[in-house]
C-alpha cells in the first residue's frame, strides 16, 4: 500500500494540520501581544529619559549653560535609539544640540511599516522657584528601528520553534498511529487476502496482540460472524444445487411442452391478426361507403325537397282560398321537418366520423338564446305555457366560439321543453362563472324516470313507449345536443322526476372576449324616480325583470308610488279594465301581448315590452317612454336592404324544377336573371353576356360546377367576378372544395328567399366587379 494512502499518514496530516494551524494561530497571537508590549516599552523608557533629564535640562536652562547642556545631550545620544537631542529657549532658538546618523539594515522597510521611521518627545521647562515662568523645550528625537529589529527578532524565533514543535510532533504521531492502528489492520488485510476464494468458510482471522477489546479486535471478530455466516449459506446452497438438478430434467420437459402449446396459440394469433385486419380495412370501406352514401342521400333528398318547398313557397305567396292555404301550409311545414330530420341524421353522421368543424369567431350569447325563444315563442304560446329568458345581467356581452352550433343546442332544449310541457312554464337561463359559460334549461313537463334518464342521449330514444305517438319527434335532437357539447369539451346534463319536470344543464368553456354592457339611457329620470312595478310575483317574467332594472340602477317601487318615471303592468291587468279609471302621472308599459293587439288609451299610443322579455327592447321601449331617443338596430331580416336595382344573376343548375324555384325567387327580388343547364353554357353565356354574380350548381352533367369554376378563373376577365356555391350537399369538405376551386361562397339547398338575398346582396355591396364585355 502506497504511505500516502495509509490510514496512519492521513490521520497525522490532518491532526498535524489541525495543530499546526492551531499554533500558528497561537503564535500570531502571541506575536501580536508582543508587538503592542514592544510600542509600549518604546514610549515607557523614552519618557522615563526625558523624565530623568527634566531636573538637570531645567537648571541648565535657568543659568543658560551651554557646556553642561552640551554634555546632558550627548549623554542621551548614549541611548542607541535617541539620534537627536535640543533645548531650545522659550523663543524658539537653540541653546544646544546634538545628534547623530541613523543606523540601517535589511530589516528596516519591515521595522519602519510596523513602529515607523521615527517618533519624536518634547518636555517643557520649569524650575519648582519660578513655575509660572517658561524656560523653554527639551526635545528628543528617537530612531524606531532599534526596537523594530528586536520585536522582529523575537517574532521570528517565535514562529520557527512554533514550527519544529508541529514538526516533531507529526513524527511522534506518525510512529505512533502507525504502530497502534496501521500495523494492526494491515495484518488483518493481509490474513483477509490468505483466504482461499473457493472454501472462505475454511478460514478465520487472528485477533492481532493488545486489540482484543478494541475496534479492530470488535471488527474481526464481526468478520469472523460473517465468515460462520458464509459457511451456514454455502451449506444450504449445495443443499439447494442438489434439489434444482432434481428438478431440472422436470422442468425442461414442461418447457418443451409449453413451447409447443406456445406456437400452436401464435399460429392462432396470426389467423386471428389477418382475420381483424381484414375485419378492419372491410370496416374503412364501409365507413368510405357510408360517407358517400350520405353526400349521395344529402344531394338526392334536398334536390327535391327543395323543388317541394320551393313551390309551395311560390304557392303560398300568391292569391289562396283559406282552405287552399291551411292545405298547403300544413305540405310547407311537414316539408320543413323533413328537412330539420334529414339535417339532424346528417350532423350526428358528421360528429361520429369526426367530420364536423366548429367555427371560432366572436357572437353574443344573449342575441343567441333571445332569436332562439322569440322564435319559439308562438309555439309555447299556442301550448298556452309560459316562454322565460332568465339570463344573468352581468352575462358577457361577446364570447368566441360556434353561434350555429350553440344556437342548435339551444333550439333542441327549448323546442324538446315545449314540446313536453303541458302547462306551467319552460324557463331558460344563461350565466359566467369561473371561466365557463353555464345554460339552464327547465319545464315543468312530463318528466323522465329514473331508467329512461340513462339512455336519453342515445339516438332515436324517447321517454316511454308511447311517448313517440303522443308527442311526435325522432329522439335525435338530444343525442345531437350531447355530440355537439361535448365536440365544444363541454359537459351536459340532465336531472329529471316524473310529472315534476326536467332540468338540462349545459357548461361551454368559451372564451369572453368583452364584458357585459351598461345600459345608455339618455333620460336620466329612470335612475332618479325608479319604475313602479304592477306585475303579480307569481308571473314568472317578474323576477327577470326586477334584476335586470336593479343590475342597471333603477329602483324597482311599488304600483302606488308616487310619481315614478314609468308605470309597468301586466296586460291582464289591461284587458279587464283595472286601469281605465286610473290616471297616471307617468308613461304606461304594459307587459305581454303584442303591441298591435291593444286598443290606445285616449287616443295615445301604448309602449308594449312583448314577452319573452328581451333586453334591447326593454331596454328602447324605457328609453322611449321617458323621453329619450329610440335606437337603430342593425341586424336579422330588417338589416337586409332594398334589392339592388338591374343586378344581374346568372343561375346554373340542370334540375328543372329548382331552376323554376329559383329564378322566381330572384324575380320576385327584383332581379335579372339567366338560365345556363350546365358549366359548358355558363361560360358560353359569360362569353355573350355580362353578370354581376354567377349561383353555380356543384354536380352536374356535361361540365360539374367545380371544373367549370376553375375554367372561369383563367380568364383574367373574370377573375373577380362573384362565384357562390350552390349545392344539396352538407357533408364536411365540401365547403372547402367549392373554395379551393375559386367559388367565394357557399349556400345550401333547399333555397331560402331571406338568405339568397343576404348572400347576393352582401356580394354585391363588397364591390363583386363585373364580368368584362367579350373581346
């Protein structure tokens, strides 16, 4: 073993170190003791001259006599530290002096950075007779390096036996760890190395002389232990040996047999892999097969279907008897739930094949579910059941997401509440919190039971048997409303008991892109003297109403307060005369019926907030009634402008029945248009013709509307000329298509006057420039 890496050594170093560090530590103590001894010693015995010379320096200055000052100096300059010595009289002029060279060596920059170069002494005179009179100075001069050179020489010395003693006592250390420790353990190490590696069980290790009761002795015979250990496991690991050879022939005959039972299992495995991939890729072309199969039903069932609805809505707008128009109304509206069947089997077909897009652009939540419930609202008031919009005043004004998928999970709620509700009220509510949009929707219809609550969002599932035959519907809205929740990573709900009602719960993480609004008033009297309410608190609008008038600071008082700025009542309260005997102080509101169904009081006209409440209406008809300005709103059908005049159409489509449909709706908008059977003739009649926006059919014979689209777009004539797609087909993708080729929008068939209209007029208005005269 190496001597620096025995224990012996690194114990020695590191006490030697320790004790080495110790005294140095010790001596420069010592040293600095001594340093601050030697000053005080320097200035004592200085003063103790000066002291000594004080009596004789006197009496020579008193007599003047400059012989015996010239001896008292020189007897100082004696002292080897003093190198000048002076009496000086009182006016400053030398009587005597004396002096001499300072003396030098190479300790002297070291002796003068301690004590420095030199320090001088001055004693006044004075003779005990004439203590008031100055006889002048005694001054010395001293020579610091006298005592330097000693306190260097002692700190020296200091510090050299300081060093020998670590010295000596590192070597005493060194013998005696090495005798007492090392010695000892390299004899157990090398009684160690003597065991045989084979039969360790076989050896045992000597206690080394005078260690029996020590560490090293403790240690050896721990070893030992371990040793009798060792042999106790080699004795049971024979034993061991001896039963696994017994077993092992055992063994590898069950190996053997497991093997074989192994490669038969794999065999039947792979027929199995084979047998599901081919399972699977029959599955992909089933599902290939069946999204075709959806465009194909989408495109054979709308194409006509449109002509149906296309021509009872011509039917309807012309001159009818009264039985002709219920006759053909009742043909429109069973055409109408067609369609809202075959768009429900088509949005639950695209939402399992993951084909359904959401769209992410900003809407209003409360314009959402307000357009929903008013448009629903006459068939709740046919039900003679009440229609409730209870949404939170404080409900963000603009969310980021789907408004079209948001508006069907609110029309299915609603129209599935009315649709079993049979009296009382169908209430919606709407409301943020910790990041989530949360809406309610609850009737007081017939209810569910416990085992039909667990299969309610399966598509075609219904309440009870007869629930189908009393009610109608095909239980696909639910199921929808449930697809469409959770593509949004929403959650829905529903908790229900029967003949007490159902209560849906919706919760949308839609992002808030502005807050909740502050109603601008522009007649300050409604925040000053309130409303008086006369409205029953079991009217279930009432509530609604009072939160939202106290949300935008106006006091809600009682009917017989005095001079409010507007006086609220229920219609009812109308009708049966309550109020005719009554004179107001203040506008009269009535709440419930529509406007054009009550006669005027004295001839003035009545303000009507018509239910379900909505609160840019309630918010314009408090406005109004109090003398402020009413607002223009844009916005829905009444945004739409008047037709703009001479705009030319050019509609391709090869359906005979749709190209009557449609071109008479464009007619009856006050617009020109042209027929073209397929694309080959729509860019026949753009070579003869110009046209201010081309409605191109997608599938059609001769030339398709994508291939005649993209035939258009090479012409640099008709590069900007407005394309809009119009098609039977809804499945995912074909949008994107009749984009990808150059077309600029998309409409879908059966075709809606309204929406036509929108699309055209918008195109139109964005400055669709107009096809150039043919070359």
């Amino acid at each position: 073993m190496p001597f620096t890496k025995r224990l012996s050594f690194r114990l020695t170093r590191s006490t030697v170190l320790l004790a080495m560090l110790l005294g140095i530590l010790l001596n420069m103590f010592q040293v600095t003791l001594d340093y601050f001894h030697a000053r005080k010693s320097m200035d004592e015995e200085i003063r103790a001259l000066m002291d000594i010379s004080y009596s004789p320096a006197s009496q020579i200055a008193y007599n003047i006599d400059t012989r015996l000052a010239k001896e008292l100096l020189d007897g100082l300059l004696r002292h080897p530290a003093i190198v000048d010595a002076r009496i000086a009289d009182p006016d400053g002029r030398i009587l005597a002096a004396s002096n001499r060279q300072s003396s030098d060596s190479r300790y002297r920059v070291l002796s003068d950075f301690l004590f420095g170069p030199n320090r001088e002494y001055s004693e006044n005179l004075r003779v005990p007779q004439l203590e008031e009179i100055p006889l002048g100075r005694l001054e010395v001069r001293i020579d610091t390096h006298h005592y330097g050179t000693a306190f260097i020489s002692r700190a020296t010395n200091t510090l050299i036996s300081g060093f020998i003693k670590s010295l000596v006592l590192s070597i005493i250390l060194l013998f005696i760890f090495y005798f007492i420790l090392t010695k000892p353990l390299l004899r157990v190490i090398q009684s160690l190395r003597e065991v045989e590696p084979k039969a360790p069980e076989k050896m045992r290790l000597p206690v080394p002389a005078k260690h029996d009761d020590d560490e090293i002795g403790q240690m050896v015979g721990i070893i030992n232990q371990h040793l009798d250990t060792i042999d106790n496991s080699l004795d049971q690991v024979r034993l061991a040996e001896s039963k696994m050879k017994h077993y092992s022939s055992k063994l590898e005959r069950e190996v053997e047999d497991r093997t074989r039972e192994i490669s038969e299992k794999n065999e039947a495995l792979q027929r199995g892999n084979r047998a599901l991939i081919k399972t699977k890729e029959d599955a992909v072309h089933r599902a290939r097969s069946r999204a075709n199969f959806l465009a194909s039903m989408s495109h054979e069932i709308r194409t006509p279907l449109n002509g149906v609805l296309g021509m009872l809505n011509l039917a309807l707008e012309g001159e009818l008897e009264g039985s002709q128009r219920n006759r053909l109304e009742i043909a429109y509206n069973a055409g109408q739930s067609l369609l809202s069947l075959l768009n429900d089997i088509l949005d639950i077909s695209k939402v399992e094949a993951g084909k359904l897009s959401l769209e992410a652009i900003e809407f209003s939540l409360r314009d959402v579910i307000e357009e929903c419930a008013t448009l629903l609202s006459q068939q709740a008031r046919n039900r003679q059941i009440e229609l409730v919009i209870d949404l939170d005043p404080a409900l963000p004004e603009i969310y980021q997401g789907d408004p079209t998928r948001v508006r069907q999970i609110v029309n299915n709620l609603l129209g599935n509440g009315i649709k079993f509700t049979e009296s009382g009220e169908v209430r919606i509510r709407a409301r943020n919190q910790n990041g989530e949009t949360r809406i309610d929707v609850i009737d007081t219809g017939i209810g569910m039971a416990e085992d039909t609550l667990r299969r309610i969002f399966s598509p075609f599932s219904q309440g009870k048997a007869d629930t189908t035959r009393r009610y109608g519907g095909t239980g696909l809205g639910l199921t929808l409303c449930r697809q469409l929740v959770e593509r949004m990573h929403g959650q829905i709900s529903v908790e229900s008991r029967e003949n007490k009602g159902t209560h849906f719960t919706v919760i949308l993480p839609m992002p808030v892109r502005a807050p909740a609004r502050a109603a601008d008033f522009t007649s300050p009297a409604l925040k000053e003297f309130g409303v008086a309410l006369d409205i029953s608190h079991a009217n279930p609008h009432r509530l609604p109403l009072e939160r939202q008038l106290q949300a935008w600071n106006i006091p809600v008082l009682e009917p017989d307060a005095e001079a409010p700025s507007a006086y609220l009542c229920e219609t009812t309260a109308w009708t049966r005369g309550a109020l005719t005997d009554r004179r107001l102080p203040c506008p009269l509101i009535l709440l419930g019926e529509p406007q054009q169904s009550i006669r005027s009081v004295s001839g003035s006209e009545l303000r009507v907030v018509t239910l379900p409440l909505r609160r840019s209406q309630l918010e314009e008809v408090l406005n109004v009634a109090t003398g402020g300005t009413a607002k223009v709103r844009d916005g829905g059908e009444e945004a739409i402008s008047q037709p703009s005049e001479g705009l030319s159409i050019l509609l391709v489509e090869d359906n005979r029945v749709n190209q009557i449909v449609a071109s008479s709706m464009l007619r009856k908008l006050g617009y020109r248009v042209d027929l073209a059977e397929n694309g080959e003739r729509a860019i026949s009649a753009l070579n003869h013709s110009r046209y201010d926006i081309v409605l191109m059919d997608c599938q059609m014979p001769v030339l398709d509307g994508y291939e005649a689209t993209e035939r258009i777009r090479r012409n640099p004539a008709w590069r900007e000329l407005p394309i809009i797609a119009v098609t039977a087909n809804v499945m995912q993708g074909d949008k994107d298509d009749c984009l990808a080729v150059g077309m600029n929008d998309y409409i879908t068939k059966p075709y809606n006057k309204h929406e036509l209209q929108n699309i055209i007029e918008r195109w139109a208005a964005n400055g669709g420039t107009r096809s150039r005269d043919p070359e």
